[in-house]
C-alpha cells in the first residue's frame, strides 16, 4: 500500500507514462509518509469512445 | 460526480456504446439528482477467456 | 455481465439508490440487449474528503 | 457475489486463466461460505509498461 | 502484480477473512506460476442496500 | 479525464488527504500534459484486516 489505479486515455508514449509514474509515487509517498517502494501504479488506458461525459462520448465532443 | 464503470464483453458497437452512455447518464442523473454533465462513465470491455462464472469462464459456457 | 460499479457521494436514501438501480439496470439492459437479470450494480459511497478536483476535496470546494 | 477482479500481467494462456478461475472461485467458495454458482471473476490484464513499482515500471525493473 | 480485489458483502468475521486472503493467495500463486508474497489482496466490504442484481437490491430480495 | 484512483490505509488526516490531492493532481496534470481542472481523485480507504500480502492480512504482518 498504497495501490493507485490511473485510468487515462491511450496514446502516451512509454517515457510519458514513466515520468508520470515516477512523480505519482514520489508525491504519495512523500505526501502519505509512505516508502516509495510500497507505491504501485496500474495504468488503465481507455479509448475516446469508451469514457463517457455528461451522455456523450469523449470521442463525439472531439476531446 | 458520480463516476460510473461498466464492465462489459467486447463486441458492442460505438453507436450501442453511445446509446449506453446517454441512456446510463439519464438514468442517473433523474434519480440521484445531479446534472447530466457531472456524470462521467468508463467503459471496460472484457473478452469472454476473462471472466468467470462459477469456475467456469464465459468462453467455456458458450456465453 | 455487465456489472456496473457506481461510484457516488454518500447521503443518498436507500429509496434513491433503489431507484437508480432500477433505472441504470434498465438502461444498460435495453441497450446492450443483456436480460435484466443478468445487470449486476455495485454502488461504492464516497465522502466529500474523499474526492478530488483540479486539486481540492469536493468538500474544500463546497460540492 | 462475491465478485472478484484479478489484475495481472498480460500473457497467460488461456488454460491457466481456466485454472485459476477455478481455483479462486473454490477458495473464496469455501471460505465465504457461499455456492460456487455466486462467485463472478474479471480478469484485468495489464502490460509491463503500465504497472509501476517503487516509482519504476515492471518493464523497466525486468520483473 | 497480482493484485486481487474482492468484492463481498459485509459481516464476515475477521477469521473468515484471514482464511479467504490465504487460500485465494494460495491458488492465485499455484496456478499464476507467481511467489505468494508477490500476492496483494484488496477486501471491499458491500451493504446489501449498495448491490443491485436484476434491478432489486440485494436487501430488497432478501439475499 | 484522468481519473486516478488512490488505495490507502484508513488513519490519515482531512490535511494529510488534500496535500496528496493537490500533490498527485500537480504531478499527473505535469507529465500527462493536462490541465489540473480535468483531474478527478478517488480516495479509498481499508482497514488493515481488509488488505493482504503474501497470504496474512496487513494487521497479522504488524504494518
């Protein structure tokens, strides 16, 4: 613990997701008072047409 | 607010997947009370080797 | 399948979480062409100290 | 219920996914004391790039 | 990795939660090739008016 | 979008809680290349008894 799951749309790079892994676990870690390698981090990558705001697809509103 | 996930078998179309996400958005807002616009819905689409019903996988039981 | 997970402030009545329910299980099973009965719905409360946006609590924000 | 999700590395063939549905779904049977029939597992499968460990990815660590 | 999240209605003991943790990690790390202390195990505990199945609630059909 | 969900220990502070929103937010909103506006936090709290590593429970490990 603790175990963060961040749910993003696809399309990062590797190095992206990496440096955001990177300052994810350092902020919790130093924010919680926790070890950094206690942090986990679960990546869940969504496409536009499956992440829905306010009845319409992210993909329909063109985000 | 609400923050709504749906997990689901892959298959669907994106005009099925709209239709969810404005029906889903609706009903949720008419009965929690909130504006359409703070609901936010995450689609999961899972294939039928990775879900289980009763120790046996969908795939298995010919879902 | 599908299993819905609903996450939302709590302070609801039981009867608007019946409600809702109701009306997403509807929905989902109308446009995914699922029987109702196959609609499972988790409903997960949260605290308004216990969510945030752009970088406050729904609670320091006066949601 | 229960309903139980795995997040694991992508990878496994589809018997071990059969195995290991079967056998979560017998130990959380037998220890919860409910029918196997009630039991639901999702598979959540997860590359080596989007799982961080200590501020590192698994790829990245060679895990 | 892997990272087991169980969901169940609340009101078992904290014995039967050792023993479900236990046997869950013993058969995720035999059939998964995996250590068992590479194992975590997530419990969400429900109250039977925050599950739906078929559009009642699980208090509502007395489960 | 993103939606980032922050598993935890019960036991921290209201204080404790917005510096790790305002921190993770900060850090998430840097490298993904998002405004912090569109960054939504979870927090889920367990119990000690409710969380396994290596098949014994955080509260039999003394954590």
């Amino acid at each position: 613990m603790p175990i963060i799951e961040v749910n993003m749309f696809e399309g990062r790079t590797s190095q992206q997701k990496r440096e955001m892994i990177s300052a994810v676990t350092q902020a919790v870690a130093q924010t919680l008072d926790v070890p950094e390698t206690n942090v986990r981090i679960i990546i869940r990558e969504l496409s536009k047409d499956n992440f829905g705001i306010g009845g319409k697809t992210a993909f329909e509103l063109g985000r």
